[in-house]
C-alpha cells in the first residue's frame, strides 16, 4: 500500500461505489477500501442467515430474499452513464400506490385517471385533470405554453388543489418527503412529476424498477465497472494521516520493519468515506426503522400485485415524515418493507398503520439505524463524508447527497449528458 492514490474511498455503500466509479472514470487514481467483507455498507442487502437470523426452511433460499427498491430517476441516468446497467438484472414493480383516509388506492398519473380516480371527488377530479393537461403541455422554452404562470415563482399551494390531491401529487409522484415543497417555487415539482409520468409512459404498470437480487448487487456492480481503480474488502481502516491539517494518507493495518511494527499507508489526496469511518465528522440527526415483513399473500388491495410500492403521506396519520412500503414476490412468499424517520420513542408503534394495510404477516425482522449527515463540508482537510440512508424506498435522496459530494470533491456540478471515454478493466 505504499502507492499515491487521488482518491482513497471507505465504505462501499451506494454513495461511496458511484462517487468512486465516477471519478475513476474521470481519470482519477482510486483506491475503495471497506472494513466489511461484503459489498453495500449500511445498505448491504444481507440475507437471514448473515443478518443473524434462523429462519424456517420453508422461507426457501437466503438469496431470494436480498431485495430492496429502487426508482427510475437520477440513479437510472447514473447507471446508464457508467455503463454499470450490463452487470445487473431489473424487474418492474407492478403498480404505484397511495394511502388516502384509510385506504390505498393507485397513483393517477394521467388526466383519463384522474377523472376516474376514487381518490378526489367531482369538482377536484375536473381541477386535477386541468392540472395534469398544464404539466403535460407545459415547456419550459416555449412561453406560450405556461398560460401565464411563471412556475419559479408560483409555489404549488397556489394551484389550489385539495389537501388530498396535494398528497399524493406531491408524495406519491413528485416523491417529497415532508411539506416543505408546498411554500417553494413550483418548477422542480413540476419537473419532478414530469419524470414520473415520462417513466410510466416509459415502464407500462408503474415507474419503478428494482435489482433483482437486492441493493447489495448496485454497489457490486459499480465495483465491477471500476475503470482502473482498487477494490479491497475486509481491509481494517486504522485511521487518517493529516499534515498541516489536511489528509494524505489512510493507515490500515500493520506490517513489521526491523521487529517494530508500524501501520501500513496508502497515500492520497483526498478521502471520501461514509458517516461509520468518521464518528468525529459526523452527527446524528434522527433515526429510521425499517421492518422486512414476511407475507404469503400479496398486499391487500393491489390487484393481487406481485410487486409494489406504496406511500402513506404524512399528513394522513398526523405525522412529519411519510411512511414507505416496498413489496416484492420470491419464492412464494410477499417481502414487504415498511421504512420511516422515527418521530417517538415508540418506532414500531408508527409504523402500525403501515402493518395493517399488508395482511397476515408471518414474520417480521425490525431494525432501527441512526440518520447521519457530514458536520462540515470537506474542503478544508480534503476528507468528505457522505450521509446515511434515510427512510426513502426510491433512492432519490440517494442521488442528490452523490451530486453533493461530486460538486464538493471537483468543485464542479456532475454533469450526466456526456460521458467520458470508459476504460476497459
């Protein structure tokens, strides 16, 4: 380990495997390090036995059961910017889901549906589909399609829809997380629904797609697609090396020179790692539970769906954060996983209105993780941490802490529509 490295990554969760094939791609001498003897960090999709668990053998193969969800969207445009897309396998999620007054009901997403949709009455079936007629005729260089509207200073609370429509046009299509979108400008909404609806149009039943064996194999297949850069599992991190308060090296492990034993270093310029590498950079700024449900039925309500997402908007249970279910089919059974930002010291309570919409369930495994985020931005000792994952099923806020990182690392915004000459492994 006695190389100069550009760049040496902890951690092979998703945001550290993309940030590292991006930046091998650019040129940049990489060298990705985890402690961890398997891929996908916090969000490795470990199956039953690794997690610790004895389950019955008629739950069938640990691998069937390395699911997690994913959306198209940015993640979509990454993977197809590093060619990452020939190492995976995806399948589609069957249909889109929202939680209204105790029910779920499918996400309109077009102005026939909105019409028949039993989620608005009359008179906001007619105002919801006037709406999806402005988005779908809207173009941003063409001003005479915005009727007016200038969508950088109109906020969504100015259209005017009911409190229902709001959530699930705001949660279960533009996919915000609280409310704070209703107060701002209403263009990145707009965008956000336009890529929902363009990858409906796109995908058929709904605009989700997912790995077919799990999160772990994104993060795996990034490796794969290193471009010339350094891959080392099960490698010990021992701390950083600073000179005049900036980073240039990460020690890891030891190695013996006339009897003394002194930590190996590898030498770099900068260091990018996730928040587990930097207790002392990093805080915690929440909690999230996440229960994998075992089921032997599909979701009530779905149509008999093999594969869903559903979203419970805040505001329907009197909560700050909305509540997330992933499903899918493997091996006969139904694996719902239910995610949140926990608001009490009673999680699994919150999370109860989600258990009743899934049916029997024949298992559960719970666990509750802190939310972390970076306590300062990197550029004075050149040591950038990403943060944790949050309760999102659709990975967008996912892409957006990558782009943080990317601008802050090359001083530049990550720019998707050109890629560079890829190198071959």
């Amino acid at each position: 380990m006695d190389e100069k490295y550009d760049v040496v990554v902890l951690g092979t969760g998703l945001s550290e495997c993309v940030l590292s094939s991006l930046l091998s791609m650019e040129g940049k001498k990489v060298l990705h390090m985890d402690r961890n003897d398997y891929y996908g960090g916090e969000c490795a999709s470990l199956n039953l036995t690794q997690d610790g668990q004895s389950p019955p053998a008629d739950y069938g193969k640990d691998r069937d059961y390395n699911i997690d969800l994913m959306a198209n969207g940015e993640l979509v445009k990454i993977l197809l910017y590093t060619d990452v897309t020939r190492y995976l396998e995806f399948q589609q999620i069957a249909g889109s889901f929202v939680y209204r007054d105790g029910k779920i009901s499918k996400v309109p997403a077009t102005q026939m549906e909105a019409v028949t949709s039993p989620l608005m009455g009359f008179f906001e079936k007619r105002r919801a589909k006037s709406f999806f007629e402005f988005i779908q005729n809207y173009k941003h260089e063409d001003p005479n399609t915005h009727q007016g509207i200038d969508l950088e200073k109109t906020t969504m609370l100015q259209f005017g829809l009911e409190s229902g429509t709001q959530d699930f046009i705001g949660h279960a299509m533009a996919l915000h997380p609280d409310e704070e979108y209703l107060n701002k400008a209403a263009i990145e909404t707009f965008d956000r629904i336009t890529l929902y609806v363009s990858s409906l149009a796109k995908y058929g039943k709904s605009p989700y797609i997912y790995p077919m064996y799990g999160l772990s194999e994104l993060p795996q297949g990034f490796a794969s697609a290193i471009y010339g850069g350094t891959y080392m599992l099960d490698k010990p991190f021992d701390g950083l090396v600073m000179e005049n308060g900036i980073v240039v090296g990460v020690k890891s492990g030891q190695e013996v020179i006339f009897y003394f034993c002194s930590k190996k270093v590898a030498k770099c310029g900068m260091v990018i790692g996730d928040p587990s590498y930097f207790p002392d950079k990093s805080k915690v700024i929440g909690k999230v539970i996440r229960s994998i449900c075992l089921l032997k039925q599909p979701i009530p309500n779905t149509g008999d769906a093999d594969s869903c997402q559903i979203i419970i908007p805040q505001r329907q249970l009197s909560r700050k954060t909305d509540i997330y279910i992933a499903c899918v089919c493997a091996n006969g059974y139904y694996i719902a996983i239910v995610s949140t930002i926990c608001e009490t010291s009673l999680p699994e309570k919150e999370i109860e209105p989600a258990y009743a919409l899934l049916g029997h369930i024949c298992d559960k495994f719970v666990t509750i993780s802190d939310l972390k985020e970076p306590m300062d931005d990197g550029k004075h000792d050149n040591v950038f941490v990403t943060r944790t994952f949050d309760a999102t099923s659709h990975f967008e806020t996912v892409c957006n802490d990558i782009k943080d990182v990317y601008e802050r690392v090359t001083g530049k915004p990550l720019d998707l529509s050109n890629p560079p000459n890829k190198q071959q492994n």
